[in-house]
C-alpha cells in the first residue's frame, strides 16, 4: 500500500525522520512537505495516529504529470472508493512555506484552489467534475466529505489521495505552562512526542527518562499507551511529574527520585533531556565533594564547568550503554562535545537534529543506537 503524508510546518527535519521510524517503509521520496512511501500494510498501520509532525495521511490513488492529471482523473475508477459524498482540494506545494504554513493557517487554503474556478484545468471545480460523471448518485460536502479527495502539485508531478487520517491532537492543551507543575526548560509537547517516536518504541516495550523533570516526555509516552519509568534525583521534581501525570490521568508510568547514574534495571528506549549545567540538582549530586547540594544557582561561565559537565554525561553514557536494549534518544546542549563522547561510550549516531532555543543555547538532538 502507497500513502502520502503531509507533514507540519514544526520541526521539518525530525518530521521527516519521525515517519519512517514507527513505520516499515520502502520507496521513500520527498515532494515538498509531502513524503510519499510504501508499507506492507494493507489496512492504516495503528502507528499512524501517534505521529506528531505529520499533519494528514493519504492513501495514494495515482500519480502522474501535471499534465496529465485530467487524463488520470477520467480514467480512474472512483466507484471503487466514493462513499455518500465527496470533496477535492488542490494543494500547490510550491506555494507553501515549509517553516511558516502552520503558524498561518490561511496560508496552504490560499495556496489551494477553489471548487469555483472553472477556467484552470487544475481547479478543484474543472477536476471534481470526472469524478461527479463517474459515480453513482454524486454529492458534493464541503465541510465534512465522507470521501475526502486531495491533489498535491509539486513541480511537474501531481499526487492524488484519498484522506485516511488529519491528526487533530491537542498539543497546545498540555504546553507546560498549563500543567499543574510547570518548569521553564520543557519541551513542547508536540517535539516530545516526536522525540519519543523517533526511538521506535512499541506500545509492549518500557521507555526510561532518567531526566525527567516536569515529565514532558512521560506525559506523551503514557498518552500512547507506552510504559514508561521516570528518574529524578530532585524530590521537588518527581513530586511535580508525578501531578502531571495525574492531571492527564496517566497511570502506566513510575517515577522514581532518583539519581540517574544510579540505574540498574534494563528497558528498551531512552528519550530524554541532559541537565545543561551546575544549576541542575543532579550534577551538584554527583560533585557534592564540591558543592554543596543546595547551591543550585551556578554560572555556565564557572571555570572547569565544560569539562565537569562531560565527565558527567560520559558516566551516564557508560551506564546506560550497559541497560539499553534498542535506540536512544538524548538532547544535548551545543556547548557539549557530544558526538566524542557518545564514540566513547560505545554509541553509534544515526540521526542528529538542532533545535534553536536562545542566544546561548541550541539543542542538540540525537538519535542513537
């Protein structure tokens, strides 16, 4: 089976990479916003409604040139997948900004055409019209089509679909300031879900945040019915995860104050994001020779902290290298040397992604096994 997704506008690279990482694709290629792909799946897979970046899924009915798309629309037999009634939409890619589309809502409905325009070839009224002369007692429903038909243009090809799934998952109903218990580092739900999948877990198998914080990460592992573990060694924090999870009434998750270096139960993936400097509660822990547990507040200018920090993160790796069964997905501040020290942990790198947070922070995220 052959399906199109349309991806968001957020985050495109990982986007492009959360898809293929929870689906057994073949014969993947990339128009635009649009990646058109393979499965061996003849009905929708069930992973389909945990993608995140993926705004609408297709099943593809063909492609053609552009040119030859009337030809294609009179030829194919639309009784075969009409139900009760139809709509279609025409989407140019082109003029669709990758980045910019899903902040303007209004921007991909005006790069589409209208069911009015009957002087293009390419309107949605000059195409609809092959499929109102072939099926049996037509109707067209604008707002709510039982068969949803949708061509995308991208250069001179043209791909047709029939709409299987639009992900109308509310994200911004959990962005962390609307939790319960709020910490200002937190992922967007949307990127932590992303993340999540990019480990390639099944629903059977336990992710592990060691770092857990407010719970980001848990949060949408629970709300796909993937169990999961939380390790925090600041009580204050594993208190505050715990009423998030609560809040979203999760309850396939443990959360465990606990220090991370201190793990020594396997489970099969990771996501999860390091402490970036001294005024993690964490690091203060492991250097409490040093510093004292409370002095939290320290400067990422200090002296030595650069070094302090990896000596750190490469003990975590070590550990964890040991307890991992499959892939991991870690984010890193740019300021670390990251692709060393996972070389000396024993990690292979597949993926790596960057995420601009401020001036002085950008993520560095990376998938590896």
């Amino acid at each position: 089976m052959r399906y199109m997704f349309l991806l968001s506008g957020d985050y495109p690279d990982i986007a492009k990479e959360e898809i293929p990482s929870l689906l057994d694709l073949k014969k993947i290629k990339l128009a635009g916003r649009l990646l058109i792909a393979e499965t061996k799946n003849e009905k929708p897979p069930k992973p389909f409604r945990r993608l995140a970046l993926t705004k609408s899924i297709f099943k593809v009915l063909f492609e053609c040139s552009k040119g030859d798309i009337e030809k294609s629309m009179k030829e194919f037999g639309w009784n075969s997948i009409y139900e009760n009634n139809f709509c279609i939409r025409v989407h140019d890619l082109s003029a669709i900004s990758p980045l910019k589309a899903d902040k303007n809502p209004k921007s991909e409905r005006a790069a589409s055409g209208s069911m009015h325009e009957g002087s293009n070839p390419l309107s949605e009224k000059s195409l609809a019209k092959h499929i109102w002369r072939s099926v049996k007692k037509p109707k067209v429903e604008l707002e709510s089509p039982k068969t949803s038909i949708h061509v995308f243009l991208a250069g001179n090809k043209a791909y047709c679909g029939l709409k299987l799934y639009e992900n109308k998952e509310n994200f911004e109903s959990r962005k962390p300031n609307l939790r319960p218990f709020s910490s200002p580092t937190s992922l967007h739900p949307k990127l932590a879900r992303a993340l999540v999948n990019l480990t390639g877990i099944e629903e059977k198998e336990i992710l592990i945040d060691p770092f857990c914080g407010a719970g980001g990460f848990l949060i949408e592992a629970g709300l796909m019915g993937i169990k999961s573990v939380g390790y925090d060694i600041n009580k204050i924090m594993a208190k505050g995860c715990r009423k998030n999870l609560e809040c979203f009434k999760i309850n396939n998750c443990r959360i465990k104050a606990k220090n991370a270096l201190d793990i020594s139960d396997k489970f099969d993936c990771l996501a999860t994001d390091l402490p970036y400097g001294l005024n993690s509660n964490v690091i203060s822990e492991y250097h409490k020779d040093n510093w004292k547990l409370g002095r939290i507040n320290k400067k990422i200018q200090k002296e030595g902290f650069a070094e302090d920090l990896e000596e750190f993160y490469l003990r975590f790796l070590k550990n964890l290298r040991k307890k991992i069964r499959k892939k991991a997905v870690i984010i890193f501040p740019n300021y670390a040397d990251y692709r060393i020290l996972l070389k000396k942990s024993g990690f292979r790198i597949e993926k790596e992604f960057s995420n601009y947070v401020h001036g002085s922070l950008t993520r560095k995220i990376v998938k590896i096994s």
